[in-house]
C-alpha cells in the first residue's frame, strides 16, 4: 500500500484546483457558445474560413 507524502498531498491538491478552474471555464465557454447559437447571434468567436495573416 502506497500514501501520499504530505508534499505530494499539496500538489495533487493544486492539480486537482487548476483542473476545476479548467473545466468551468470550458463549461462557460460551451455554454455561452450554445446560448448565443440559440438567440442568433453568431458570436466573434464563430469559425470562419478567412485564412488568417
């Protein structure tokens, strides 16, 4: 059987942090992404086939 020292404890801890920070902010982009879909509003964000320079 295998423990978590207590640094390693710290850093699976800060992982798991900026994991959820990662997540939600995933999360709100999708769904604001899917809400402006709904009301018509294309968005900036909107893919488009303009190479870019």
């Amino acid at each position: 059987m295998y423990a978590l020292t207590d640094a390693g404890t710290a850093r699976l801890d800060a992982w798991r942090r900026q994991w959820r920070r990662f997540v939600d902010i995933v999360d709100a982009t999708l769904t604001d992404q899917d809400t402006s879909r709904a009301s018509g509003d294309a968005g900036i964000d909107t893919p488009t086939d303009t190479p870019r320079s």
